[in-house]
C-alpha cells in the first residue's frame, strides 16, 4: 500500500492544512516512509486482542452533579483573532 | 560554592533555615540565566519581576513566621505547554505565539499553592512533537555540554536549564520519552510518572491517552520533591488517578533490600552504541554491587513500540490539534489578502489542483491559518493521523496500533512479576549535532525505541547520568518501574547516585 502524491493532497484536505507544491512533494516521499514503517504492525496476529484505548482504562467518573463556576465569556473571548461584544466573528459560512 | 550549584533540596533547607532569602536566590537565577542563556537559550520568557514581586512575598511571610508551602521560594521553570493564567503559552509555535490562557494549569496551582517561584517558560518541540528542539518555531535549544549538538526533546528547554543551573528544578512533559530523553542527553535526572499520578488540567494537549507531566532536576532526591507536589488526584482530569501521594521526599534516601533489576534482552545489542550500551552495563555492575540481582528478561513485543506510538500518538495529535482552526484562539490568516487571492483567482478561471477555490471563505480561513501557523514536523503528525484514521484505513493502522499497544502492556506486566524494575538505556545513542537528522523524520522517530513503550503501557519510568561519551557527552540510564510504583523508581535512582557522582559532573565552558 503505497502512498502516492494525490493520497497526501487528500489527505490535507480532511486535515483542513493548505500545501504548497514543493510540501506536497516532500509530504509524500516523508510520509509514505513512515507509513511504510506501520507495515511492520502486519506481522503480530492480533485477532484475539482487544483494543486498549488507554492505559487507565477507566469508565464512568462521574462528578458530583453540582454547579460550578465556569470561564466568562469575556474570558473565553480574551483571545479570539476576531470577536464582537458577544460572539467570535469568522468569514462567511457560505458564498463569498 | 556558588549558589546555583547546590541542590534543589539543599536550597530548600538554606532557604528554610534563613541563610539565604528567596529574593537573593531568584536573583541569583536570574543572573545566571542572563549569562548563560543567550548561548543555551532554554527559556522562550524569563518572568523576572513577578519572580522577585513573589520572592519578596515568600521573605515577608516567613520573616513574619507564616507556614509556608512545601518549595516556598524555590524557583521553577515550566514548560511552555503548561497554560499560566494571563501569562503567554505559545507552544514553541507560531499558531499560538499571542496565546494567554484563562485559567492556569493544575500542576501551576500545585506550585503556587507549594510557595515556588515561577522563573520562566521554557522551550520546546512546537507542541512537544520532536526530540531535538529544532520544531521550535522560534529557535533551538543547545546542548550545555556542546553548544553544537542538541539538548534533545521536545521538553529540551527544561532540560538544558537545569543542567546548565539556570533552574533548580523544571516540569516537563512526557510523551513519547519527552522528559527522559532530554534529561539522558543533558545529563539529569527526568520522570515519567504513571499515566493519571498528575493531572493532565491547563496542559496543552498533544496526544491525551499517552501524555504525562514530570519532574525534571539533578537528583532523584529533587525530583521526588517536585513529584511529591505535582502528583494527586484531580477531577477535573477524568483520567487521573484517585489516589493518596506518597511522602516521596521523605522515602527517596532509603535503599531498597533485595533489588531485581530485569534487563530486556531486546535493548542490549543491534541498533545500539556501543559507549551507550557499555556505560548501562557499568550502571548495572554498580547495582549489583549495592546488593541488587540482575535478571534477564524479554519484552517480545518491544519491535513494534516505535511505529504503535507514531500511529496512536499522531492519530491522537490530529484530532487534538484540529481545534486550531483561527476561529475560537491562535492564529489566523489575514484575511484581506485571503479574499483578495480568491477575487484574482477566480477572475483568472484557476482554482489550482486542489478543491480549495470550491471551500467557503471559512473552511479557507481554516486551512490557510493552519497551514501559516504549524510547522513542518506538526503538519507531518497531523496528516500522519488524518490519514491512520481516513476511512478505509482506521482498522489497519489505528485499531491494529490499539491491539499492539494491548500486547506491549502485556509484556510489561509479564516482565514485573519477575522483576522489580527494569534497567537499560534511554536512547539509542548520545545526543547528535543540531540539524543532523531535522530533514529525515523516521530517524528521528527511531530515536524513542527505548522510551515510547512506557507511554503506551502507562507505566512510570526515570532517566538519570551514568557515563560520559568520548567526547564528554552525558549518557543515560533508564529505569521503568509498574503502575504508581513511582516510590520504588525513585528510590532505586536515589540509591545509585550515592555510589556514583555522574549526576553532580556540571558543563563547563558556560561562564
């Protein structure tokens, strides 16, 4: 399974990452490297693991149902690129 | 002797019993790092004024017979991945270079609450994904030993700060073998606890399931003292551990009857240097001879570390990182030069090979802010996990890496019924010039052979000096302990370092 230049540019698609021609180019020789290495995982047999998320695998904490104090909004907004006296401002969702 | 050689807990006892005052101590810090710190360049931001204005506090408050906290007047760097309320936590990246956090971090509040003084942050990998310092996005850390080879990483700031005396102590992150191979290549003392024994709260994250706050410092004796503050029980981490801390500092000093050490078949041997490989071997006469065992063991698994880490640390990393997106904090694009490029494309009729003309202006915004404010390296994690985890491909490589991470647990587990540490190396090799392995990722990645399986098993692990190269380089000594047994780990490091004098060698050539 090979990577190949127009995998990687799809890939920095999903990943939201805008890449020139010349990052392309080495994204793709670099990653398909690394990528290559994973292979290695496809010689252990692990048909009978189970997956471990994490190495604490605790479920259900759970805190006290109490209210707490919570960030500002002038606090959450401290350090928006963009802000208006109560939202963050960003560029049109849709159209130009 | 001056001051800044002593140890964090002898400084803590002149502090205690008045010959010194914090103030004269923090200046003295600050003196050093003005001298020195140009060359190593550790810190990102030195906070004087606040140190001394806290410094004079803690002198006011003992002179007036106050109780004070358990490292009142001790200076502490941090590094600068640890959210400091108010005060600037870039990253070591341009993507958060104006960032000021709302809230400090728990660890932050632990120190405070312990009366330490807060000198300075300290650099790092951008987002703590390097082993070198070089991802910075403002400029590397040297080595003190040689200013011309690399402190390693990602926390090499904190590394290099305490070996070259600018910090009695420093909290470091860890995970991949981010604390304990840069204190390995600078010649300190640096812990990994157990996953959850510190709270995760005002870290920035950088994989969740396999990152850890530690102690780096010169002794073990020092690091069970900022361990001992650092560690406890938090709920706003649902990970961490709900559990009493033990006194760590009040046990460091005992040795440990009937010692077995396990040393892992697999790391002795190919792919290893020879100097390093002789100097752990030295390492493990020196604890037979205090009384311990050494047993061969195996961690069959060990192979696999390296690319089970690179699959779950990156799939992890692009999942946390895609809240940057230049919308909430952080960079964003500029934005009359986005839309003065979409107008002339569009009239040009080009949209380039990419979908990007087809996007809104916001999912542009996103990728042009994204692209503008990572570096190399944090792309590189990025779009390794967006593309483990891409549809098609998540069974193959991350599901398969959560398999695996299952098996080299397993090993560890195995391991510890036989044995009650395991002892090797931290690194591969002694620390490499700067630029020397910055253009080929997977060398670098194969750097963390020795250390990344302790982050997937969530065990704790330590590093500390046990010889010098050739060329006076400091190599390192890994011990891995089980789960919470972080008590052992220290006492074990304590008890070699009262046989050897590795850990008090300091660089020369810095004044």
């Amino acid at each position: 399974m090979s990577l190949t230049r127009q995998d990687v540019a799809k890939v920095a698609t999903l990943a939201r990452l805008n890449l020139t021609e010349d990052e392309l180019d080495m994204m793709t020789g670099q990653l398909a490297q690394v990528v290559e290495y994973f292979e290695l995982l496809g010689e252990l047999d692990t048909s009978e693991v189970e997956p471990m998320a994490h190495a604490v695998e605790r479920t259900d904490v759970f805190r006290d149902d109490r209210v707490a104090r919570s960030l500002g909004r002038d606090a959450a907004l401290a350090n928006a690129p963009k802000r208006d006296d109560e939202c963050y401002r960003v560029p049109a969702v849709l159209g130009d | 002797m001056a001051l800044v050689e002593a140890t964090a807990t002898e400084l803590l006892q002149r502090l205690q019993t008045r010959q010194i005052s914090a103030v004269e101590l923090t200046q003295e810090y600050l003196q050093r790092i003005e001298r020195v710190d140009g060359r190593v360049r550790a810190f990102l931001q030195v906070e004087a004024q606040s140190a001394l204005e806290r410094s004079a506090r803690i002198d006011r408050r003992r002179q007036a017979g106050e109780s004070l906290g358990r490292l009142a007047g001790l200076p502490v760097a941090l590094k600068d991945v640890i959210c400091t309320e108010g005060g600037r936590t870039t990253c070591a990246s341009k993507m958060l270079a104006e960032f000021r956090p709302p809230y400090d971090a728990a660890v932050v509040e632990r120190l405070k609450q312990a009366d330490a003084i807060l000198i300075g942050k300290t650099n790092l990998d951008e987002f703590a994904m390097g082993s070198t310092t070089e991802t910075s996005a403002w400029a590397p850390t040297s080595n003190p030993w040689d200013l011309s080879r690399v402190p390693g990483g990602s926390s090499g700031g904190g590394a290099a700060c305490v070996a070259a005396r600018m910090a009695p102590l420093s909290v470091g992150t860890d995970t991949g073998g981010s604390i304990r191979q840069p204190a390995a290549f600078c010649g300190i003392t640096g812990m990994k606890p157990t996953y959850g024994r510190v709270s995760r709260y005002g870290l920035i994250a950088f994989a969740s399931s396999l990152d850890q706050i530690g102690p780096l410092a010169r002794t073990a004796e020092d690091a069970a003292l900022l361990l001992e503050v650092l560690a406890g029980h938090d709920p706003r981490d649902s990970t961490s551990a709900d559990l009493p801390v033990p006194a760590y500092s009040q046990t460091v000093a005992q040795p440990l009857e009937g010692l077995t050490l396990g040393v892992v078949r697999e790391h002795l041997g190919e792919g290893l240097d020879g100097e390093v490989e002789a100097a752990v071997r030295e390492a493990l006469r020196v604890y037979q001879s205090l009384g311990a065992r050494v047993k061969e063991i195996s961690l069959p698994h060990n192979r696999y570390a390296i690319a089970t880490y690179y699959v779950i640390g990156s799939c992890e990393a692009s999942s946390n990182l895609a809240r940057y997106d230049g919308a909430h904090y952080g960079y964003r694009t500029d934005e009359p030069t986005m839309r003065a490029e979409r107008a002339a494309q569009r009239q040009a009729g080009t949209g380039g090979k990419q979908t990007s003309d087809l996007d809104p202006p916001l999912v542009e915004m996103y990728r042009r802010s994204r692209a503008e404010g990572f570096g190399a390296e944090v792309k590189r994690r990025v779009m390794l996990g967006t593309y483990a985890l891409s549809h098609g491909y998540y069974d193959a490589y991350y599901l398969k890496a959560l398999k695996v991470r299952r098996l080299i647990r397993n090993d560890f587990d195995q391991a510890f019924q036989q044995v009650d540490l395991i002892a090797g190396p931290v690194t591969p090799t002694p620390p490499y010039r700067l630029g020397e392995k910055v253009e080929d990722p997977l060398a670098m990645y194969l750097g963390d052979l020795y250390t990344a399986s302790a982050n997937l098993a969530g065990i704790t692990a330590l590093a500390m000096p046990c010889g010098f190269s050739r060329h006076g380089l400091p190599l390192g000594l890994q011990l891995q302990g089980p789960p919470l047994e972080e008590e052992r780990l220290l006492r074990a490091a304590a008890m070699y370092q009262t046989a050897t004098d590795w850990h008090q060698r300091q660089p020369a050539g810095l004044d």
